[in-house]
C-alpha cells in the first residue's frame, strides 16, 4: 500500500492586536480542521490515528512560530509543520503593533 491524499483542509487565523505569529498560525490550523469531521480513515477501517497531516502555515515571519504548539492542535494521527513566508501584516495606524493574518493548509494522507 502506499500513502495516498484523501482530504485537504484550508483555514484563516489572526491575532488582532497582539502582533503573535504562532497565536495566528494555531488559530489558522483549527479553521481548518474544526470545520470538518473525516470519516475517511473509519470507513476504511483505519484507525484515526493512522492519519499523516502535512501542516502548511504561511505567515510573514515564519521564524516566530513555535511548530510544536501548531502540531499540538492536531487531534488525531501524526504530522508535520512547514512554515514559510506568506499571510499579511497590517500595522496599526500609531505604528506601534499590527494584526497577523495566517493561512494553514493540512493535507491528510492514510496508507491505502
């Protein structure tokens, strides 16, 4: 058997105010997993945590997200996070801080 995609799942997550990459990156993660529920992995008789995720995270500062809180969202299976530059960052109007807008992408893969 080999591993095969079966599902993937894309989110948007923001800190307003508080200028946290990783916060973004979390809550762009849980947009995307939160708003489905993968029967797949049952259906094929497969345990949920056989599942492999692929986490993709964009943010403009990719070296400021902390990978493993990204993963610890993870509900079932095992993963993998790569961030890379990508998402927006939009000052406030003083220049003092900024809101981070972070996209996440998990691609699910299961050994069929």
């Amino acid at each position: 058997m080999a591993m095969k995609r079966v599902a993937i799942e894309i989110g948007m997550g923001t800190d307003i105010r508080g200028a946290d990459y990783t916060k973004a990156a979390v809550r762009a993660l849980r947009d995307a997993l939160w708003h489905n529920s993968l029967g797949i992995a049952d259906a094929l008789g497969k345990p949920t945590d056989s599942m492999r995720v692929q986490i993709h995270i964009g943010v403009p500062k990719p070296e400021q997200v902390d990978k493993a809180q990204v993963l610890a969202v993870l509900p079932h299976g095992t993963g993998t996070v790569d961030v890379v530059e990508g998402g927006l960052e939009i000052p406030n109007d003083a220049g003092t801080g900024c809101t981070v807008i972070a996209s996440a992408a998990a691609v699910v893969r299961l050994d069929i």
